[in-house]
C-alpha cells in the first residue's frame, strides 16, 4: 500500500501537467483552427459502430459458429482483443502506426502515451504538409483508427478457435498488434509510408478502410495460426457444426450494422463520400450473400443460413478497400466475387489441402481482403474519389495494389510464425487433449454458457 500511494500521486501529477499542456496548446492555436462538428460528430459515431463490431458483433459471430463447449471462450478472446489493443494503441500502438518518419517503414515515438495528440486540433504534419483529417480533433481521428485496432487481430480468432491456451493467446494478441498491425498501418495509411500514398507527390496502394491492413493482415496470419496450431481433435473425420446459427445470424447482422461506421467512417467527413461509402457497402454486402446462396443452391441443392452469413461477411470485408473509389456497379462485381471466390476456398479448396481454419478467417477475410484489394486496381473511378483503375485507364493502380497485396500477405504470414514459436515457447500455444475434449469454456476460464438446471 505504501507503494501504491506514490505511485497513484506521481500518476496524477503526470496527467495534471500534461492537461495543462494540452489545454495550453489548445488556447493557442484553436481560433485559427475549423473543427467540423458535423464530421466530428460523425466519426465518433462511426468509432462508435466499429467498437461494436467487435463486441458484440464478431464475438457473437464467431461464439454461435464454435461448439456450445467453447463459446465463452470466443466472447473472452473477443473481449480481451479490445481491453488489450485499446492500451497498447493509447501507449505505443497509435504513434507506431501513424507517427511520421522518413524511412517510411515505422512511426516514430513522438505521441507515446498520446502525448501532442489534441482533443480540440487536428492532426498536421509541418514535414510533409499532409494531414490525416483536417475538420477533426487528432484524439477523434486517433480513436477512430483504434476500433480499427482492436478488431484486426480479432478476426484471427476464427483460425484457432476451441485450441489455444488464453494466456498464450493475451500474449499473442500483445505481440501481433505491435509487431504485425502497426507497421503494415503505418506503410499503408501513415503519413510517409513506403507502400501509401500519404506522402508528398504520393502515388502508390490505395486501401480505403482496411482491404490490406485489416483483412489481408488478419487473414494471412490466421492462415499462419491454423498451419501452426494443427487441426481440431477429431478433424475433418467428427465435423462439428455451428451450435447456435440464429445467435451467428444476429453477430453478422450487427457486423453489417457496424460495418457502416467502419467504411463510411473511413471518409472522415459527413459529406457525399461517405454516402457513396455507405450505399456500395450495403450493395456488397447483400450481393455477396446472395452469390453464396446461390452456389449452395447450385452445387449442394439447397441454400443455408450459415451460407447466407458467411457470404454477407464476404461481401463486406471484400468491397472494404474499395468503398470509396468505386461506383454501385463496381460493388455489384465485388460482390459477385466475394460470394463466390471465397466460396471456392471454403467448400472446394479447404476440404482438398485439409487445413483447420475453424471458422474461415483465411477463406473470407485473407482471399477477400487480397480480392477486394486487387479489385480497387480493377474498378476505381475517378469520379468518386480521385483515383481509377485499369478499366478507367489507369493499369498503374493495380500493379501498386498487386505490390501492396504481395509484401502484406508475405510480411504478415512470416511474422506471424515467429511470434506464434516465440508465444509456444514462452506459455505453450495449444491445450492438450483432455481440455480440448472437455472445452475451453470450463478449462480455461470455469465457466458455462448454457446449464440444464436453474
């Protein structure tokens, strides 16, 4: 206790002194400074819809598609991605992803713990001229991108459902997001970043809400985590299938919900970008479900629930990178793609190679971030957002997108391999078999979610 009390008061101080800094900065510059409070208002909302893409929308998703014996364990790995991510981004993650360097390649340290990062100002790099959002407070931008953060590493949870040790996994979650997440946010959306184009005279891939940082990278490492891990016991020879598929159907709904903030949000305005956003969205998203209900109708006879999600989520995370260059007939194809491109990696290609990616993390978000990534090369135009592709002319944008798709994919799956050895190494990656068998719910954390008596 005694220890304590200096501790709390050093803490104090420290936050006291750097609010006066703040508050002082502010004072100083904010007369000469515009804040939208329209799109401030928008982009918190929007940081709002992604937080709840996480919890409860993926967690809910995710834990309706494991076996009843583990879904608690689902719920707890989603929590703890967004407690976890959330402050290593306030400590470290935020100033690594999106700090100016000049090697392009990692941020620098200057908004450790946020220092410099105001609630009122928005953020202007005086080296480059170049600002990540001008009518927004830096803190609205910054928090915007956290959600971003927090639900990445998240989606990986998909690969190694119902086999990995919890702490192994905290410590996982730790490693990736800094080692994995931040530099490749950093090359794509950070001001100097050697694969973006947030850099002067810029021209390179264009990612609009996270096709290669968030869905690429997710996807590949997941990838990396089934190979690593091994299959399920008993896998493929005892399928287990989805316990609960009306509580998948409302994560989904509420992934699609929130996906509104995390594309449309992307545009960091209210204005006529976000809308376009918006609507190519929801048109990918329903094609995307469509698509895939109709190979299983084709190809399997009969169309599914577990299907119609599945492809939903495709469509989604497949016009991610391109929601905001590209018109309703651009999303119209990405989303013909989505359902069915990844369908062929879930149904047909899986099942041949008999790799255990449990909830098809690789097959929707890897081959639908790498698709709908390549895509924007295909379908931009300039008309909404500057840029076009190779059907308006512009072959150049897809090489950048093929370059951008290749050095993520590779960068992502071999870091990835070793922080999995490393983590194996330190806590023991998988649980043996007795607590496999038993479920993750009652080994890991001693609880149920579901009792036979009251």
């Amino acid at each position: 206790m005694r220890r304590l009390v200096p501790a709390a008061l050093a803490t104090t101080v420290l936050a006291a002194v750097g609010a006066r800094a703040d508050e002082a900065l502010a004072a100083a510059a904010a007369p000469a400074v515009h804040i939208d409070s329209g799109s401030t208002a928008w982009v918190l909302f929007s940081a709002a819809l992604v937080f709840l893409m996480t919890a409860p929308g993926l967690a809910l998703f995710y834990g309706g598609l494991v076996r009843r014996k583990n879904i608690l364990s689902i719920l707890m790995q989603c929590m703890m991605a967004m407690f976890l991510v959330s402050l290593q981004w306030v400590l470290v993650g935020y100033s690594l992803a999106f700090g100016s360097d000049k090697a392009g390649i990692i941020g620098g340290l200057e908004w450790l713990g946020l220092r410099g990062v105001s609630h009122v100002l928005p953020h202007f790099d005086p080296a480059t001229g170049l600002s990540y959002a001008a009518t927004i407070p830096h803190q609205a931008f910054m928090v915007f991108q956290m959600m971003f953060a927090a639900i990445t590493p998240a989606l990986i949870i998909g690969a190694f459902a119902e086999r990995m040790r919890f702490g192994a996994y905290c410590l996982f979650i730790l490693l990736w997001a800094t080692l994995v997440y931040d530099p490749v946010a950093h090359w794509i959306w950070g001001t100097g970043g050697f694969l973006g184009i947030m850099r002067p005279g810029g021209s390179g891939a264009i990612d609009f809400a996270g096709g290669l940082v968030v869905h690429t990278n997710a996807g590949v490492a997941a990838l990396a985590c089934a190979l690593f891990l091994g299959k399920r016991r008993g896998y493929p020879q005892r399928l287990s299938p989805p316990h609960n598929l009306p509580l998948a159907m409302v994560g989904a709904g509420l992934l699609w919900f929130g996906w509104f903030g995390f594309n449309a949000g992307s545009a960091l305005s209210a204005g006529g970008l976000a809308v376009s956003a918006f609507v190519v969205t929801h048109l990918a998203g329903a094609v995307g479900g469509l698509t895939w209900a109709g190979m299983d109708w084709v190809f399997n006879r009969k169309p599914t629930m577990l299907g119609v999600i599945t492809g939903a989520v495709s469509g989604l995370a497949t016009v991610t990178p391109a929601s905001g260059f590209v018109n309703i007939w651009g999303a119209l194809a990405i989303g013909v793609l989505a359902g069915s491109v990844p369908w062929l990696f879930v149904m047909v290609l899986k099942p041949r190679l008999g790799y255990d990616d449990s909830l098809d993390a690789f097959g929707v978000h890897g081959i639908g971030g790498i698709l709908g990534s390549l895509a924007v090369g295909l379908f931009a135009v300039a008309g909404i957002n500057g840029k076009q592709g190779l059907l308006a002319g512009d072959w150049a944008q897809l090489l950048y997108q093929g370059k951008a798709v290749l050095i993520v994919a590779v960068y992502s799956f071999v870091l990835t391999l070793v922080i999995l050895k490393v983590v194996d190494l330190i806590a023991g990656l998988r649980v043996n078999e007795q607590e496999e068998s038993i479920g993750l719910d009652l080994t890991e954390h001693r609880e149920v979610a579901y009792t036979l008596i009251d």
